[in-house]
C-alpha cells in the first residue's frame, strides 16, 4: 500500500516549487546557495528532506512544463514525455483525432521553437536540474553524514538522468558526434551572469558531466535505504550508467554496469505468469527498480484524466482511451511476434480479443469497449489495484526496470567480444519468461544486437525507451513497409535515420531569455514529413 507519509513528501515538494522563481526568466535550473542554510543543514540534515523530495516532485507535477493556464492535457510530468519520446517512432499508433493530445509528436508538427512540445520537453528536464542544484547547493562534497551524502547522491544521479535524456533529444548520438551543439549546463555553482549568458555545451561537454556526476553518485549512495522506489538508490544509480555506457558504446562497462543493477537491487524480470494478465502499473513489482509512485491524492490523479493511464492504458476506460484516442501497436513490429509468445497478447488480435483478458473481470469493458479500441489495441497496461470495477488513475510509472539491465548487459557484452554470453541471457530470459518455444538469439554479434533491439521493442513497448533506441542505434523510422501500415493514413511516413526532424529544438523563450544562444545556433527548422 502507498502510504500517507509518501503523500507529504510530494506534497512537501510541490510547496518548494510553488516558490521557486518562474523558469521563464534566465536561468533554467539555476539556484542560490545561502550560508545560513547551508550551515543549517550541516548541523541538521534532515532540513534538506523538502528539497530532496522536489526532485521527484517534479516528475509527476501536474502542468509540470506548461503552466495549469494552457489546459494541456498531455503535461503531466515524466510519464507524458515517454509517451511524447514513443509517439515520435514506430511502434506506437494511436488514431488521429482531437481527443489524441500527442498528435503534434506524431506528425512531427511540433518540432518548431515555439510548439507546447518544445517548451515541455525542455521545462520539464530543467525542472528536475534546478531541483538538483538546489540540494547539490548546500549538501557539501566533503559530508561525512549518511544522511547528507544519500541526499547529495541522489541529486547528482537526478541530474545525470536529465542531462543524459536531455542529450539524445537535442543532438544524435555520442559516438561520432562529441564536438556537436548539444545543451546549455547550469551547474549548482554557476554565477547568475553566466546563467543568462550561456551557450550550448558540446556534446562532449554534457557527457563529461553525466558520467562526473554518475561516478560521484555511486559510492554517496552506497549506505542509503530508501523507504520507497520513487528514490534513487545505489542499483539505480548504477542502471543510470548502464545506459549512458550504452550509448557512449562503452560496451563492457555497461554490461558491468547493468550486472551490478540487479545485483544490488535484488529485481528479477517478471514471470510468465505476472504478465500474463495485464499488469505493469505497480513500482511494488520485483522487477521495478525504479518507478515515479503515484497516489490517489496526486493532482494528476484527481483530474481524472491528465494522467498517464486515461492516455495509455486501454482498460482505464474513464479517460481518453474511452473516447477513442487508443494506444495501439504497429502490425509490422505484431506480425514479427511469434504466437507462442506470451507477449502476442499484450495487444488485441483480429477477433478484438486476448487470452490476456480472458477472466470474467474484463467482461464488462470487453462488451463496451474492445470493439472500439480494435484490432492492435494495447491490453499490456493494467488498472489501478486490478480493480476494474471502481477505477482511479493512480497506477505508478515504471521507469527502471530487471528487464532492461538484462538487456544491456546481454548487448554490452556481444558488442565487446562476448557474444555467446549475451546470447545465453537472451535465450534464458526469453524461454523461462516469455516463450518457451523460442528458437534463439543469434550468436553473432551484430545481428545478435538487432535481436535485443527487437526484445527491447516488444518488451518495453510504451515505456517511452523506443526514441531513445532509434536514435543510439541510428535506425530510420520505418512506419509503412511493401504498402503495409497501421498508422493513420497522414503518418504512414518513414523517416531516415540522423535526418534533423529527428532533433528538438530549443524553445524560443529560452533563446530570448539567454544570451549566450542565438537562433542561428539552434537546430535546424524542417518541414514535418509527409505521408
């Protein structure tokens, strides 16, 4: 059960952030240090708990990256950014109607400087930066308090985890790209002048700091026991540079990395029969290392609707599901699933059906709604409680998790020489997990990493990873195949790999508000695609 003391520490945390300064000003994740409250908190470090909590405030703030006065209903923290990352790629579709709010990630409409999707993305991120400052401002490096250095771990990892989201989306991959344009940093010590004067950091730059703060992170966290998973830990740190050792192509590192995850964490893949039913709405799960928790008081929550499960679970029939705006998956990434697969059932087949929802229980949405969300809809996500009966949107939002770290460790060490070891971690997860009758990765290396891409996009399908992937591994966006496509027909569109479409761009307030970037050092404007 998610517990009233979980309830304060988020509430606690929205009361920091209600008196911060407005990020449209200068500087974007800025913070002020003061003496006295750093002499404070050295004496008491439980003070610093409010600023901490804000941290993950942040990443299920409801109007998070827009403010409550746009009316937004697709800006309700992290969990509406992965949705943002998946619709942007290839195997989640979803029709195209007024009630669908991610239009404009799928049309690609909104990659122009002054799109709500811009904005989003970028406040949102800088939100969680600003957050971390502010602790990393006065939890000191040299602290010899548990207390202290849990906090101040947590804050690196949380910034690192930004910085590094950040850094896919505004330039293409690490490798062959480290003297590109990629994003300002704001640091806890940067003076206030150079934060309204600051120019993009290389891509270089911003790794530098990812993988600095990572490494600080990791032995700070060493003695921390969280109370819940919506905190990063020592094995979360960890899986944070997994993948940052994946992009960066680090290969054995990540899959050291990715070992070390679960090791620490004790998290083991979900079994045949947890997900044989629809499910993943709990940070409760073995599996989750990591997860935003979500309770029935949040804001995003008593909307009703502005929330992740009324846009992307089907089962919450209360919210934009319900209405149509379905989230389905791609029948040319369906078809390549085999049938003995357990995973097959995670979307419905061609009679509107799924053994997933064979019990009684869904009956009453089966009569009302399976029709309607039809063939490729999405039964993977569960409701909250598995209560079908009186639902509430309060399902948690897995951001880490047993599946994942096997994934990296299994590409980390086919890509540096040990193929026939990531391949016997594939083939045991899959045949113990997921399909007994799997025939077997491939024992080369290269094509043995297109299969754990293939698992990644099965397994972690409208978790928000796939953008990520097509872009580490620099993949065209393939929509529509020999005349075949489940997309609606104006985003039956394939996109080349490393095309610039692919990059975000910095917002124009930003531009206007710091004078280090000017909009010719911005990424290039281009028309969307078309169908």
């Amino acid at each position: 059960m998610k517990t009233v003391s979980k309830i304060l520490v988020l509430v606690f945390g929205v009361l920091f952030f209600a008196s911060c300064t407005d990020l449209n000003t200068f500087p974007e994740g800025a913070t002020k240090t003061e003496a006295q409250k750093q002499a404070a908190i050295e004496n008491n470090a439980e003070l610093l708990a409010a600023d901490v909590s804000a941290i993950y405030a942040t990443m299920i703030e409801l109007y998070a990256g827009l403010g409550e006065s746009n009316g937004y209903h697709s800006d309700f923290g992290y969990s509406a950014l992965s949705i943002i990352m998946d619709a942007n790629g290839q195997d989640v579709t979803c029709p195209n109607i007024g009630y669908n709010w991610f239009s404009s990630s799928y049309n690609f409409s909104g990659r122009v400087y002054t799109s709500a999707e811009c904005l989003m993305t970028w406040k949102i991120y800088y939100k969680i930066i600003r957050a971390a400052n502010s602790v990393l401002g006065v939890a000191p490096a040299d602290a010899e308090d548990e207390t202290l250095k849990a906090y101040r771990g947590q804050a690196l990892a949380a910034r690192a985890f930004a910085y590094f989201n950040m850094a896919q989306l505004y330039q293409f991959t690490y490798k062959g790209n480290e003297n590109k344009l990629c994003v300002p940093i704001v640091t806890e010590s940067m003076e206030a002048d150079k934060q309204s004067n600051n120019p993009r950091a290389t891509v270089q730059q911003v790794y530098d700091l990812i993988v600095k703060d990572l490494n600080e992170a990791l032995p700070l966290l060493e003695n921390f026991k969280r109370s819940d998973k919506s905190m990063i830990n020592q094995a979360v740190a960890y899986g944070l540079r997994a993948r940052v050792n994946l992009v960066m192509q680090n290969w054995a590192d990540a899959a050291a990395d990715a070992a070390k995850a679960l090791e620490i964490s004790g998290a083991e893949p979900y079994t045949l029969a947890e997900v044989s039913k629809p499910t993943f709405t709990s940070a409760e799960a073995k599996s989750v290392l990591w997860a935003n928790i979500i309770t029935e008081t949040n804001d995003i929550v008593l909307t009703g609707i502005i929330n992740w499960p009324s846009h992307l679970s089907s089962l919450f029939a209360d919210g934009y599901t319900g209405v149509g705006a379905y989230k389905s998956i791609s029948v040319l990434l369906y078809d390549k699933i085999s049938d003995t697969d357990v995973r097959k059932g995670w979307w419905l087949n061609e009679d509107f059906d799924s053994p997933l929802i064979s019990s009684d229980i869904y009956n009453d949405w089966k009569k009302e709604y399976a029709e309607a969300c039809g063939y490729l809809g999405n039964v993977k996500f569960g409701v909250y409680q598995d209560n079908m009966i009186n639902l509430v949107a309060a399902s948690d939002w897995i951001l880490m998790r047993a599946e994942e770290m096997l994934f990296i460790q299994a590409e980390g060490l086919a890509m540096s020489g040990k193929p026939a070891e990531g391949k016997a971690i594939i083939d045991n997860f899959v045949r113990a997990n997921r399909d007994a009758s799997y025939s077997g990765a491939p024992a080369e290396a290269k094509a043995l990493q297109n299969e754990i891409w293939m698992q990644r996009r099965i397994e972690l399908w409208g978790e928000g990873h796939s953008f990520f992937d097509l872009m580490r591994l620099e993949k065209p966006i393939v929509r529509k195949e020999n005349g075949v496509s489940s997309f609606p027909d104006a985003w039956q569109f394939n996109v080349p790999a490393k095309s610039p479409i692919l990059l975000y761009l910095i917002p124009k307030s930003e531009i206007e508000a710091n004078q280090g970037i000017d909009e010719s050092q911005n990424n290039p404007t281009v028309n969307p695609p078309v169908a």
